[in-house]
C-alpha cells in the first residue's frame, strides 16, 4: 500500500480520508486540484452542467428532466446528500476545481470496509477543458488517496465503449480492463453495454501521482 499523499491535507472528521483537499498538480490546462463540495458551488456547477448538456447527457444515467436535474436550486440536495454520505464514510465527493475554479466533479462511491476495502469511482469535466490532462490529474490524486489515507485496497470504474477519451483517462492512471457488463445502465434513452476497469494497491506502490509527474504529463507547484 502506498504512504501518505503528498499534498494531501486532511481535515478533522470521522472516517479516513474525508474531508480532504488534494493536490495541486499542474497540466497542461492548468493547476488540478480536489476539495470537498461547497453550498456556494451550485451557481458555477449548474452553469456548467447545463451548458455541457449534450457533451454530457451521452455518458450519464438517464434520470429525470435535465435542466430540472442540474439547475442551481437542486444543488443544495445533491450537496447535502453528498455531505451526509462522505460523513458517514460510504463515499468521498470532491469537485475538480482547474485554478482554483469548479471544473467538474469526482465521487468514489460504495465504499465497503471490512475484508473487501474497496469502491467505485466516477467523473466528468467540463467539455471547456477536457483533453487537457486535467481528468487524469484529478483522478491520480483520488487514487493515491484512496490507496493511501481511506486505506481501500481496490477501485473500479465503469465506462461506455464509445467513450474513448475517458477510457484514456483510467488506462494512463493504470486502470486495467476487467470485462463488460451487458445492457448496465440506462443512458440516453438506452440500456448501454459497459466496460468494467479496476485496480488494486499493490499495482501502483509508487503511487499513480509519482507516475504522472515522472512520464511529464504533469508537475508539482
């Protein structure tokens, strides 16, 4: 398992790992980092998600009105929903936020201790700065954290075939395919087969963070 996270600075809770604020590093588009949601984000998030609705509509569960879904008076729920669970330590939300402005978000969900010690993790930035490393910068902090401070022992990740620029993302932070889960989840009006990705601690002792800084794709402050 890998140590501590550079960077990483935890603030008093009741579970491992959360609240935190991760990072930064710094890519191509910017300086990445992760911090817990705040009730004052529902502007800058309901302005993005509801711009980025086609961009993100193609990826994401089909549930309810969109607009309805993501406009700035539902942020509240999500929020404190999100507040609730990462307490109680089922899950740990962040936003990705590119110098130091909301640019999308990262959950790792379903956390389960015990002998499994393991969880989901999902994502999604805004279309302005995809293809800019900043994805992948975001998701090597939650890993090394993950593996780290919150002490699991693997993570997983599900994803759309057509989804290439996400697969990139999980295979460059050491992600490996597992397999495909048929008709999983229902997105844009379908049921849509998905890929399944995981990894484990012991496949990333130097933690994915080191990796990403010594490929150059990214660098300290």
């Amino acid at each position: 398992m890998t140590g501590p996270v550079p960077g990483a600075e935890l603030v008093e809770g009741r579970h491992p790992g959360w609240p935190a604020r991760l990072g930064p590093l710094v890519v191509e588009r910017g300086e990445v980092a992760l911090r817990p949601p705040r009730l004052r984000d529902a502007s800058a998030w309901s302005g993005i998600r509801r711009r980025d609705r086609e961009y993100l509509r193609r990826w994401e569960p089909s549930v309810g009105n969109w607009d309805q879904r993501n406009a700035s008076t539902a942020w509240f729920a999500q929020w404190s929903s999100l507040r609730r669970l990462g307490r109680r330590g089922q899950l740990l939300p962040f936003v990705i936020t590119l110098d130091g402005e909301l640019a999308g978000q990262l959950t790792v969900g379903n956390i389960i201790r015990g002998a499994l010690r393991s969880g989901w993790v999902g994502y999604w930035v805004s279309s302005s700065v995809a293809g800019g490393g900043v994805a992948t910068a975001a998701l090597a902090l939650a890993v090394d954290h993950c593996f780290g401070p919150v002490g699991l022992h693997r993570l997983e990740a599900t994803v759309r075939p057509e989804n290439t620029a996400s697969v990139r993302v999980l295979e460059k932070t050491g992600f490996r395919h597992e397999g495909r889960f048929e008709r999983y989840l229902d997105v844009a009006g379908a049921w849509r087969d998905h890929l399944v990705y995981a990894l484990t601690c012991e496949e990333v002792v130097e933690g994915v963070t080191a990796a990403l800084l010594r490929s150059g794709r990214a660098r300290r402050r």
